[in-house]
C-alpha cells in the first residue's frame, strides 16, 4: 500500500526524476510534471495527497498556481514550494497563499524526506481535526467484556483483514460507527483515509458535489469520493440516501471512475466502502426506496452491532470509560458511580443504546454535585429522558416563557420526539412533519438538534 500520491511539478528533468526516484524508494506513489500547464492537467486527472511545487517555470509560475489552487483561502492538499532563486518575498507570498513550506535548490534530500513527511502527517491530523469533531482521542476498540462484544471484535478483526466491503447493521446508538472505525484501523489501509459521509445530513441539491466534486475552469473540488481514495468511504446511515444519488453511486462501484460536475474527464477511484443502517435494508429493497443491485454491492460482508440490552453486563465498564472520557476531553469533575446506581443502569432498557449511556454519563457529570453518583439521582435522570404520555390539553412547555421561546420549546421537543420515533432519518421525518426538506435541515440546525449522525 502506498504511503501517498505525491505530484512533482519542477521544469528541470533531473531533479524532477531525482526527486521521483527517492520519493518512491520511500514507498510514495510519485506522478510528475514538467510545467505548470502539466500540472493543471495531473490535478485534475487525479488528486495528489502532497504537490512539490517549482515557482519558477517557463509558462506559468507556481505563485500564480498557488493562486489558481487556493479554495476559501487554503490549498486541497499540502504544497511544499521548491525555488532555486528563492527570495524572502517570495517564500512570504508561498506561506501567505497556504504552501506547508519552502525549500531552497540545491535541495537536501533528507530535508525534503523530512519536509514531505511532516506535511502529509499535518494534513492528516488536520482532515481528522475536521472530520472527527466528535472523536478527540485514537480510535478504541468497541468496549465491553461480554461474550457478545468479544465474538463482535474478533469478527471485526477478521474482516478487517480483506479489501471487503462491510455492511454494519444495528439499532440506533448501538455504535456502528465506532465498529466501523476499528475495521479501518485494523486493516491494511489504516494509515489512508477514513473519509465520512453522513447521508441524513445531505440535502439531494448538494449531494452531488459532496460526494463526487466539481470543476470550473482551472478551479477544482475534491469530493468525499476522491478524499477516500486508496482508503474507507463511510456511508452513515445509507438508507437516508435518494434514489439518483444511489444510481449515481451504483456506477462509481461498477466501472471504479466517475465525473466530477461540471467535468468531462472520468476519474479514476480505488476505495473500500464501510456502509451502515438502522432499518432492514431488504425491506427498504422490497418496498422501493433503495436500489436492489446496490443493496448486493454493499451487502457483500453483513456485521450485526448488538443493543447494549443484549450485552448489559458491559454497562459498569462502558459508565467508567465514559467518565474518564468526559474527564480528560472537557475537563469536567471525577464522579463514580456507586454499586447501586450500576445495578441499577445494568438493569434499564436502554432504548438509546450506547449513545443515551454516553449523553447519561456526560449530563450526570455536569449538573451533578459530590464524588459519587447514587441511585436515586440516576432513577431521576433517567425518568427525565423518558417519554411521557401527552394527555390532550397537556401543558409542554412552561406558561411563564415569551411566546417565541415558547414556540421554539416546543418544536425542539416535538422535532426531537418525531426524530426518534423515525429512527433518525432527517428523509422520513420531512414526509412524517409535512416540511420540505432543505427547510427541516435548516430548522434543526436553528434549533440546535443533532441530525448529523443519522441515527448512528
């Protein structure tokens, strides 16, 4: 497995074949160009992981391509700016426009090792940084002594072990992604990409763009789909996905290319794809709404994520990870929970999974006082997060409220409850509340309900 696609752009052929033959000894993937004309045609032929830019060419100079690159105001990718009249202005506008860094000719190959190294490890964390909001520690391993959880692990290793594609059932909360994310990083590909798509949070207008990119002039999008190459796409919650995007996607898995919008130059693709759902994806096949061949495509190693009812001996470990966790991340105070309020917890139902013990753990933490964490204040939080019988003329928000906030109460709660009941689809609670749906995604974002992760 390569250590990364690295493109080398420098107009004088013996460094350029120089650095190609030393980057490749160190196990890069190593594409070349001799002009900044050349470059624009390999960057949008396929997506480097690292670009070694020349500044000064005949055609055009590496600034003005810095320039071109440049989306938002940062680079796709890292570029290390190479100069053998480098000046201190220059390396200021390199650094001002995002390159990673400037090296000087003659250059220093154990320099440049170092430099290539660090900036592909910076972009990395980086991508992490962004995509893992949630995940601010290495990746564990599922949690939990239980026999159930064991058998899961081993399984997990065991396919881990094959380039195959994963399709990972179970209810929502129950912790596919996390089994997703030790798949990943047990395999062969740990050190490549692990690139999330979570299909409930988009809308059919971007979904296009998000998953496959686009093209407009000299400027390029990298979609999920090329950011995964030669690593894991991750499709949370794949049901959530419409029709055209399935059929779209059908055909990246079929002939391994695709089409950026607004491109008209196939682009190759080579991932592994870890998809999940909370629903039963035959009977989703059987009623219509999700495309029989892709379901075969994805279903080619099925994985079962047990509810944590099934395994509930693990719940005093998974309350002490979750403590510590809260500890070390948010700073928040040490608390245990007694012998009792284990007991307790190892006997509730958990209709929310692993998910309503972490959100359980975290809020005990915060609104709680004094070093232990009895049972009766575990019976209380509990009975707070149960659903209770509305009676008709019911009274579901405080009377004392102005009327916006009162307004806003109540279509957090009723939003929050319709939510649950559709097993976290964002698709099936537009048609359940009768909302367009690019509306609803507003609405939850304004109300502050978390829709992001699909019921995972």
């Amino acid at each position: 497995m390569s250590s990364g696609h690295i493109l080398v752009v420098d107009d004088e052929p013996d460094i350029r074949n120089l650095v190609k033959e030393i980057l490749e000894e160190e196990g890069y993937e190593v594409s070349v160009a001799d002009s900044g004309e050349a470059a624009r045609r390999a960057r949008r032929a396929r997506r480097p992981d690292l670009i070694l830019l020349d500044i000064w060419m005949d055609d055009v100079d590496g600034i003005t391509l810095l320039r071109e690159w440049s989306e938002g105001g940062r680079l796709q990718c890292p570029v290390i700016v190479m100069s053998g009249h480098g000046t201190v202005e220059t390396a200021v506008e390199a650094t001002r426009l995002g390159a990673y860094d400037f090296i000087e000719k003659p250059i220093s190959l154990a320099k440049l090792l170092l430099t290539v190294s660090r900036a592909l490890e910076a972009d990395k964390l980086a991508q992490e940084n962004l995509g893992l909001r949630r995940h601010l520690q290495p990746v564990s391993e599922p949690t939990g002594k239980s026999e159930v959880m064991q058998a899961l692990r081993d399984q997990a290793r065991r396919i881990a072990q094959h380039n195959t594609w994963v399709l990972i059932s179970g209810e929502p909360g129950a912790g596919k992604e996390i089994v997703a994310r030790y798949i990943h990083a047990q395999s062969p590909l740990r050190d490549r990409p692990f690139v999330e798509v979570a299909v409930g949070s988009m809308s059919p207008e971007n979904s296009a763009v998000e998953l496959f990119g686009s093209e407009e002039g000299e400027r390029i999008h990298y979609g999920r789909l090329e950011q995964a190459n030669s690593g894991t796409l991750y499709l949370g919650n794949i049901t959530d996905m419409d029709l055209q995007t399935q059929s779209r996607l059908l055909s990246v898995f079929q002939t391994h290319s695709f089409l950026r919008m607004g491109g008209t130059e196939p682009v190759p693709v080579d991932i592994r794809v870890i998809a999940t759902t909370s629903r039963d994806l035959e009977q989703e096949v059987r009623e219509g709404r999700f495309r029989e061949d892709l379901y075969y495509h994805l279903n080619v190693v099925p994985l079962l994520v047990p509810p944590l009812r099934e395994h509930s001996e693990d719940v005093p470990e998974l309350l002490n990870y979750y403590v510590d966790r809260f500890v070390m991340q948010e700073n928040l105070p040490y608390r245990e929970f007694s012998t009792a309020a284990q007991n307790r917890l190892r006997n509730y139902r958990w209709p929310g999974n692993i998910r309503e013990l972490k959100n359980l753990v975290q809020r005990l933490l915060i609104l709680g006082t004094g070093p232990v964490i009895e049972v009766d204040e575990v019976e209380a939080a509990i009975q707070t997060v149960q659903p209770q019988p509305v009676e008709t003329g019911a009274t579901l928000v405080p009377l004392d409220m102005p009327l916006r906030e009162a307004r806003e109460h109540f279509e957090k709660q009723y939003l929050e409850h319709q939510l649950a009941e559709v097993g976290g689809s964002v698709g099936k609670l537009a048609k359940r509340v009768g909302m367009e749906r690019t509306h609803l995604y507003r609405k939850l974002r304004g109300l502050g309900i978390d829709f992001r992760k699909g019921g995972e």
